[in-house]
C-alpha cells in the first residue's frame, strides 16, 4: 500500500511540475484594466484569429528590463485602458511558443513588444522606443516612460487620442 502511495505522490509530483505556471483556462481570463495580464501564447493566437485589436510583450523572470518594463506597462493598461499581454518565454512550453511563432518572428531580444491591429501583426519594438537614451531604467521615470507609451501607441491607433 505505501509502494502504491508513494508511487501516485511522485506520479502527482511530475504532473504539476511540468505546469508552465500559467492556469490552463486562460482564455476564460479577461484582460485586466488595471495591471498587465499574463496568458498563454494560445491566448494570443485567439485574439489574433479573432481580429481583435491588442499589444503583447514577450520577456523572461530573469530580464531586468522585462521586469522593469513591467510597473511601465502597468501604468499604461491604467492610464491608457488598454490590456497588455505579457508571454514569459522562459516558463512557457515550447509547443505553446511555437503556436505564436506561426503568427510572429521569435524574438531576439526581450522585451519585445507586438503591436497587433485587427488580427495583423503590425510592428515589434523594443523598450527603447519608449525610454530613449535613458537606458539606466530610472524607476524614477516610470510615469514618462508610460505616457511616451502611451503616446506611441496612440499614433498607432490602439487607444483613442
């Protein structure tokens, strides 16, 4: 009996550890006005087949700049009312990755933003279209560097002017 337990314990044990820590029903999940939202690549690619209108990001845990990026991006999902998706490349499955690679190019650096308009990938950038020179990532400057988003995506079309 405990060869049976221990077996089904380590059985239990796998499973979840090969979770991408991202829940499974994403796409039940709506997009947050209030602070990034991350979701799986399926996700995107729904919205994407949908025709939907959106920006996503790519980044990883251990990018400085994917994690300083994300109190910028906060700022704008509040101020600009638009969701920001954010796929975290590192612990996200492979066979979910290459569902969005069908759609845009890897990225070779991150962060990398998408900007998707009506299904259609648009254009990708980097953070420093937002930031400038200002490569330090002053947290200080957080609120210009929202509203310099916010502003590009504007010009865009993502959010009303």
């Amino acid at each position: 009996m405990k060869k049976i337990l221990l077996l089904i314990s380590v059985s239990l044990l796998l499973l979840t550890g090969c979770s991408d820590g991202i829940p499974e029903k994403i796409s039940d999940k709506a997009a947050s006005t209030t602070k990034l939202t991350q979701v799986k690549p399926s996700y995107v690619v729904e919205l994407i087949e949908s025709k939907a209108s959106f920006i996503f990001y790519f980044g990883n845990s251990w990018c400085t700049a994917c994690q300083f990026m994300k109190d910028v991006n906060n700022e704008v999902v509040v101020k600009g009312n638009l969701p920001i998706y954010y796929i975290e490349m590192d612990k996200t499955s492979t066979k979910q990755l290459n569902m969005i690679f069908k759609y845009v190019i890897r990225p070779q650096v991150t962060p990398t933003y998408i900007i998707v308009k009506n299904g259609i990938v648009m254009e990708s950038f980097t953070p420093e279209v937002i930031v400038g020179d200002d490569l330090d990532l002053n947290p200080d400057h957080i609120q210009q560097y929202a509203t310099t988003f916010i502003a590009l995506l504007k010009t865009k079309g993502l959010i009303a002017q």
